[in-house]
C-alpha cells in the first residue's frame, strides 16, 4: 500500500476496486480433500459464466435446496468460522416502514424452538465466544448475515454451532413478549443512527433517486417502523423468506470435510422446503423505476454541524451484469480509470492550501442505479472555487483523458498487489475466507483463485494503453444530467440556482492538458555507515531475537510463517507524551494531520507516492502516550525501502506548508461537527477532564487549536530523531539476516547515540476526584450517553489488572442481562476498564449506555443495583465467571497461532520484557481468580470516593 493511503486524512470517497482481490490457494498443510464435480461446484453460482470456481471451495447443495460451502484451512489452526446468509433484508420488507429485516435479525437471540429465550447468547459464552466479537449478524439492504467465529475445532462445538444456525433459520419463536421487549433495543441501534449526516443521508437519496422506494435506504429500520413491528409481521417476513432456496451456509477452518458435511446434513437435511417454494425464492425487490435527470438539477442540505461538501453526480439506470470475464475486464479498465482520477483530485485537494480539504470519486453500482460521483469537502468561505476547482479538474481528464505513464504506474501497482496476495493466500485467515465466499455467493461473483486473477492480469493488461482507459472513463461520465448535492453549515440565499449558476460559469473556463511530472526512484537509500550489532539476546519464551546496534537502535525479531510473504514492521521512538509541553493544546493533533502531509525534503507526499508506486509500502506515524510509533505491513522485498521510507521521515521531513495547511482547513470544517453526538462530545471533552485537565487530551476551543504551527514542532522531532531511544519489532515470513541488514543500512546507520528503550510511568497526570460531570450535544434531541467511572490504577500489578478484567466481563453480563434483555433500554451497553500502561498510578473501571434521555434515570438505577449486587459475597456465580472468563482463556489459547501476539510482544521486547512473562502467567493467574476476589474487587473500588459519574445530554 501506499503513503497516501495510510496517512492522509480518508478520502471522502473510496474508489471502485479494479480487481478482484486474490483469494486463497491450497494449504501445504491441509490434507488431500475428496474433488467435488462440476455440478457441485456450480451449485455454489446463479448466473452461467465462463470464470472458474477456486478449487479449494467444496460447493454443495441439499436436496431441499439450501447451498453450503467448506473449505478446510489452518490460518489459524483450530478455529472455525461458520456463516449462514440469507439472501433477503430491507428491500423485500412489506410494512408501511422499514425495519422487519434488521428486527427479525434481532429475534434471532431470543428464543426458539430448542433454546430458551436469553439463553442463546449464554450458551456461547459458557463456550468461548464473546458476545460481539464472536457472536454477531448483520442486515443490510439485500441480504442477512449470522456470524459464528468458534475459538476450538472441537467437533461438539462445531456440531453446537450448527445446531443454532438451524434454530435461527426455521425454529424463532417469535413470541409477544420477547418482541416487545427487543423494541428498546432495536430501537436504542436506530437513535445511534441519527444525526445530521443520517439526515443529510435521506436528502440526497431523495433527490438522487427520484422513483426509487426511499426504504431501500434504510435497512436499519425508522423509529416508527420499529413502534409498529407486531408478531403478525415478523413470522411473515420470516415464512417467506427464511427458506433453505435463499440460505447459504459457509464453514472454513480447520474442519474435516467428511465429518463437517454429515454434521451439516444431521441438522440441515430435514429443513422442509415450503410448497410455493419456486415463487418465494425467486421474489426479487420492486425498488420503484427511476425517474433519470432531463437537465442539470441541484440541492442544498443546511446543517450547522455539517462540512461544506459539493458532490457532483451522474445515475442512470441500473445494468444488469453478469459475473465473466468480459464484465471483469470492462470493470477492470473503468477501475483503472477511476483510481487515476481520484489520484489527480487528491492531489488538487493537497496542492489547495485554502480552498478544498479532501476530494476523491467513486462509482458504484446498486440494483435500482449506476452511480458515479465527484466529491469535495470545501472551505466554507471559498466554496465557490473550490467547487469550480473539483469541476474543471474532472472536466480536464475527460477532456484529455489519462496519460500513459498514470496507467503504467497503476498497473504496476495492480501487478505487485496481485503478486504479493498469490504469496500470502496460503495462509489467508479462515475469517476472511469466511467473509469472501458469503461476499461473493450474496452479490452472484465468482470466488475466483490467486493463481487464475494474476493469470488475468498478464492476459489482458500487460499492454493496457492510456487511449483505452480514457475512453472507459468518459464513458462512465457520460449520457446523463449532472445532479449537484451540497450540504454546509450556512444557509445560501437561492442555493440551488447558486449551486448551478456556480457549476455553469465554472464549465465556461477552459482547461489545459494534465501535466504528469517526471519521477526518479527513491532517493533516500544512504543514511550512513552500516551499522554494527554490540549486543544479542533472545527470550526465553518464544524465541524473540533482541540485537542493541552500536548507536542505541534496537531491533526485535521474531520469525513466522503464519502470513506467508508478508512482513509486519512496528516502530516506537520518543517518550510519547513526556515530549510534549502540557502548555499547548492540539500539539498531538497536529503532528497527526500536518507531519507526514509536510512530505521530505526531497518529495512532497503526492509525489512520494507515486515514487512508491508498484510496492507495499506505507507511512503512518501517531504521537501516542508512549512515543511517536507507527505499524506497517509489508514484504520481504519491500522491507528495507519500507525502512528507509520512515528513518527519512524522522532525519529529513521538509514542513512543507500544504501539511500546515491541510492542518487547518481540514481542523476549521472537522470542528463543525465535534458535539453532533454525545460519543462526539466524550472524546473532545471529557477526555480532558479524565485527565486532570491535561492540555494533551481532547480539545480546547477552534481558536487556540489554529495556533499550532510547525515552530512549535521542529524541536520536538529533532530532539528525538537525535536521542530516542528507537524500538523497531519486525515479526513475519523472512529470514533473520535480512531483517538485520535492513535495519543497519537504515536507523542502525543512523550517525546519533539513542537512549536505552525502557519503560517508565509518566507523572503528574491524575485522575479526577470524584465528581458528576454534566455535558451537552447538538445532535438526537432524544439520544444521551450515562458512563460512570471507578478509579483503579496502572497495570504494575498485573494480578489485580487481571481480577479488575474479569470484573469488569460480569459487569457487562449483569449490565446486559439487565439494561437491553429485561429492560430493553440499550442497544449495546457495555463495561470498560484500563490499568495504564504509561501514567502512574491512573486507572479506571466503569459502565457505559447509550440511551433515551428519558431513561438515564433508570439506567443510574440499575448501574447502582449492579455495584451493591457485586459487593455481596456470594452474589457472583461461577457460571458468570465462567462467560466472563472463557472467552478470554479461548483467545489466549489460539494467541500464539497467529502474528498478532508475536507483533505485540516484538514491538517492546526490550523496552517492556514483563509484558512477555506476563502472557506466560496470564492463563495460571486468570483461573485462580475466584468469584471472592471479584468481591474484594468491587468492595475495594466500586465506592463513591471513587467515582466520577458523566452525563451527555441534548442541548
């Protein structure tokens, strides 16, 4: 990847990928699997086509018509996923309102046939599965996703699993009262929804799509959807659509095939298909028939909490296309197209110091519409040029199209993507695999191989001229009316005529050809003589290489092969926020937008990443509470050059203006809508106060934040480029020797004497004494936000750290149970604890909702009800402990069979060598822990002393 896609602010829009990603290839280590045939294979499919099915994929299909795919992978060993989507969601819905796809999607955890209501999410945890993060679904316009991550292969586990997919298709009880009860909490899911972008969201469907159904917009739900939702409807929405022809189940992990499948047919096999089974699953969605612009048309959405964006859309009637080869290299060519005019708006954007923030494009393609759009988040005060600005330099490139050495440098990039992913599909996660094949399986692709997608590429674009993208590109932008959509914070006297006269006086301006700019190779291969290692160590658990270069740097090492090809490089150096002067608010925040923007003295960042082009290369950089640090992924070809693209950062970033700029403009329209929610508002206010007033958290007013300059910040990085200390982790597929050697030609070369790494708790930050803090939002006049906060401590005592976590798990259950079960209140409350890793003595436990304000009372009530109930001995139930606890002690258990530990551990193995013995004892010391001690826990800090109660209310 590269630097622009990692550090710049998010492009408004994101383009329209080119390619399909490379999937999975065979496992070295999987064992032979029976080979399905043709007809199987083509079971998984609806449409005809000429692509191939990757060969790894067993697709087949039950008599009574329900399609289920497996693929046996060990990345990581002993886990499973399994999937089960439903090809149905809002579009099909029959109610006056939205909302029975995503309510029926909620039923599914309370209750069935054969599992009591309030059990489901039970049974799970007693086995691993964390509520959320191994439990999950997800409705969306089309389809209806159900989520299991198993944390074993255990086969009465997957066997479990299985069984609840099959209660969740065909056995929901559906009753009164557990509908009733789940109002609040469907309901609770939908306020978090709304705000002014959700508002603004409805406008411009409304106007865009004139004729198409506004439901399709919505599959969430409306609040009066939801007040209506009765049992009458639910069950006929489900009878309908809740059928083997619409259901796909998906399983990939370390599964055995033959037992997988006879498991699969034990619960499966008897689902009756319906008798009218022919016309439900061939019902497809009456979207309504688009009403396509005769003449160029405006709107305009006024919201004082919104930026200033001017988008410029062309929609025509939705083309059905097939998923082949052809539709591939047409989608292919248009992609190419694409990403080039959003590298050029991009650039517009950068090079524009006052006028335009961000700009990108996008075209997507929907059932009731093909769109593409041009999109500008502009200054409020120079909209006007800014807009004028995104129309010529769009009117530029279909005018004169794109340039040879623009397509050549894409599809390098494409070659060097498609190359790196055929590497690492060996070992792509089972997750992903999972998520792929439903992807695609949902939305009529072909789940195509690495080896066949690079096969491709060389076929057919190995000569792609710049003539034939050009000619894709004003395809995409022609035979349609432009729509111009603008949201911003002031009222415009006549906008919509405004808003055209602007875009018409703007067409009248002649444009010239697009300049490319002629580019070396990177130049910053030499920072010095190679360095040499003075000292070599390695950890007693796992095996981390530790080398101390002659100048201080220190590299950490650790060898997988969990991620074939790939290469994860973390980087820490400073002191974090020691280095930064506690006077000046936003600091930190400016380094975030205005540092890596700034570019080297020898590239500005557009320029930087097109010198990377055809690479994997990135660079990241935050100022976080220990040290200015960045993580990267990359190869083992690129890792040197990844390297030397972050020491010439630190040794010789230019400041250039546009980075100070970008700072500013983008911080003037961001601050526009910092208080449109309460979760807003948490993070800009009350993380200050959670800090003792400590400038270096949240923010102060827009005024004193526009007075961060690049004066304030050249000491700051020069004294740290110069004294450190430097900690670089590299974990991944690539010999020892090869890590070594990059580092001594880049930091180790470094001519400085860098300090020791070494860990150490700030000072002099508290937290708050115990208080109630009131604060307010300008969003949802009915949504607010009730946390409550314990003080605790840092984490030098990591075997209360840990009792404080499992505190912490049962004070979610009891919250759940209570707050979203039986009360219906919440959508998602949830407990939270920190034991500081970097300030002295600061820690935290608490409870947080989010809730009508009518309810924060009751909330308060049951917060309080929860706190006495966990102080009484013999209040917490070993079967509590017991969810609390499993699905940690799972994670924990499969830890070790990925890159993520092994990442976290390189990236301060010498600075913080606790933290490894601590993962060895993590285990010993979370079993012992008793449900008495949680007792002792929340008697010892659970008390008012201790407590800082914050509410967010409307304005």
């Amino acid at each position: 990847m590269h630097v622009i896609r990692h550090l710049m602010v998010p492009a408004l829009l994101s383009t329209g990928l080119a390619f399909s990603v490379p999937v999975f290839a065979q496992d070295a280590a999987t064992p032979p699997q029976p080979k399905p045939t043709a007809a199987a294979q083509q079971s998984q499919w609806f449409p005809e086509t000429d692509l191939k099915l990757h060969p790894r994929v067993i697709s087949r299909q039950l008599p009574n018509g329900m399609r289920y795919l497996m693929v046996q992978s060990q990345s990581p060993k002993n886990q499973i996923e399994v999937r089960m989507a439903v090809d149905a969601g809002s579009s099909l819905e029959k109610a006056p309102e939205p909302g029975t796809a995503h309510y029926l999607e909620h039923m599914a955890f309370n209750g069935s046939t054969n599992v009591p209501e309030g059990e489901m999410v039970a049974l799970l945890e007693r086995e691993g599965l964390a509520f959320g993060a191994g439990t999950n679904a997800t409705t969306t316009l089309n389809t209806t996703t159900y989520r299991l991550s198993l944390p074993s292969a255990d086969a009465e586990l997957l066997d479990t699993a299985l069984f609840i997919m099959r209660e969740t298709a065909s056995e929901l009880t559906l009753s009164d009262s557990a509908i009733d009860r789940e109002r609040g909490v469907v309901a609770s899911e939908i306020r978090g929804n709304y705000g002014p972008g959700y508002d603004a969201m409805v406008s411009r469907f409304a106007f865009l799509y004139p004729g198409i159904k506004s439901r399709t917009l919505l599959p969430v739900g409306t609040m009066k959807g939801i007040d209506a939702m009765d049992q009458a409807t639910l069950r006929d929405f489900y009878q309908n659509y809740y059928t083997p022809g619409r259901t796909t189940l998906v399983i990939t992990g370390d599964i055995d095939v033959q037992a997988t499948d006879a498991a699969i047919q034990k619960h499966f096999a008897d689902w009756k298909r319906p008798a009218n089974a022919q016309e439900l699953d061939s019902k497809e969605p009456d979207f309504g028939t688009l009403q396509a612009a005769q003449e160029p048309r405006a709107a305009i959405f006024v919201e004082p909490s919104l930026p200033t964006v001017v988008s410029l859309y062309l929609v025509k009637p939705s083309q059905e296309r097939v998923d082949n080869l052809q539709t591939r290299i047409d989608n292919a060519v248009r992609g190419i197209g694409i990403s080039i005019l959003q590298e050029r708006l991009r650039d517009a954007a950068l090079a524009s110091h006052d006028t335009m923030v961000s700009a990108g494009t996008s075209y997507y393609h929907e059932d009731f519409a093909d769109t593409i759009v041009a999109s500008a988040t502009l200054a409020t005060d120079k909209w006007q040029e800014g807009f004028a600005l995104l129309e010529q330099k769009l009117r530029q490139t279909l005018a004169y199209g794109v340039t040879q050495e623009e397509v050549d440098r894409q599809l390098v990039d494409r070659l060097n993507s498609l190359e790196v992913a055929l590497k690492a599909e060996e070992t792509l996660p089972n997750r992903t695999i999972a998520n792929i094949l439903v992807r695609d399986v949902l939305n009529e692709r072909v789940t195509t191989s690495s080896a066949d997608n690079l096969a491709f590429f060389k076929e057919h674009f190995s000569d792609l001229k710049a003539a034939r993208v050009s000619k894709a590109l004003l395809e995409l932008w022609d035979n349609a009316k432009p729509n111009l959509f603008m949201t911003t914070a002031e009222a415009i006297p006549n906008a919509e005529e405004t808003l055209l006269s602007v875009f018409a006086k703007s067409q009248k301006q002649p444009v010239a050809a697009f300049e490319a700019k002629a580019l070396s190779s990177f130049d910053y291969e030499s920072f010095g003589e190679k360095g040499k290692v003075a000292q070599q160590t390695i950890s007693s658990f796992g095996q981390i290489r530790s080398y101390t270069f002659e100048n201080g740097v220190v590299l950490n090492f650790k060898q997988t092969d969990f991620d074939k090809g790939k290469v994860f490089v973390s980087l820490r150096t400073g002191h974090g926020i020691e280095d930064l002067p506690a006077d000046k608010d936003g600091l930190a925040g400016f380094f975030q937008s205005a540092f890596i923007v700034g570019g080297l003295g020898k590239y500005s960042v557009a320029d930087l990443d097109k010198v990377l082009s055809g690479t994997q290369v990135g660079v990241g950089l935050s100022f976080g509470e220990d040290g200015i640090s960045g993580q990267y992924s990359t190869t083992p070809d690129d890792l040197k050059l990844q390297l030397q693209v972050i020491a010439a950062y630190l040794t010789d970033p230019a400041y250039r203006p546009e980075g100070a700029a970008f700072y500013k403009k983008s911080l003037k329209e961001a601050y526009k809508h910092s208080r449109i929610s309460p979760e807003a508002v948490l993070g800009r206010e009350f993380s200050r106060i959670l800090h003792g007033g400590d400038k270096r958290w949240g923010t102060g007013t827009e005024e004193e934040l526009l007075q961060r300059n690049y004066e304030e910040l050249k000491p700051i990085i020069s004294r740290i480029a110069q004294n450190g200390p430097v900690e670089i982790g590299i974990v991944g597929d690539l010999e020892v020797q090869v890590a070594l050697d990059a580092v001594a030609e880049t930091f180790g070369a470094l001519q400085h004497t860098f300090e020791v790494p070494a860990h150490s708790y700030a000072a002099g930050i508290a937290f708050p004494d115990a208080q109630a803090v009131s604060l307010t939002h300008e969003g949802d006049k009915d949504a607010a936000l009730l946390q409550y906060y314990w003080k605790t401590s840092d984490d030098a005592d990591a075997a209360q750290s840990y009792t404080l976590q499992l505190l912490q798990g049962v004070m979610e259950l009891r919250l759940r149970d209570e707050l979203r079960e039986a009360m219906g209140a919440s959508y998602s409350p949830y407990a939270f604890n920190l034991n500081s890793n970097t300030i002295k003595d600061f820690g935290y436990i608490g409870l947080s909702s989010s809730l009508k304000v009518d309810d924060v009372e009751l909330a308060e009530t049951v917060y309080q009800d929860i706190v006495k109930g966990l102080q009484v001995t013999g209040n917490i139930t070993e079967d509590e402990l017991l969810r609390a606890r499993q699905p940690i002690l799972e994670a924990m258990n499969n830890a070790e069979h990925s890159n993520g530990l092994w990442f976290e551990l390189a990236s301060q193995a010498i600075s913080y060598p606790e933290a490894i013995q601590r993962y060895q004892d993590y285990t010993k010391i979370l079993k012992q822990i008793t449900p008495e001690d949680l007792v002792v826990a929340a008697t010892d800090f659970l008390v008012p002393e201790r407590n800082v109660t914050l509410k967010i209310l409307p304005e």
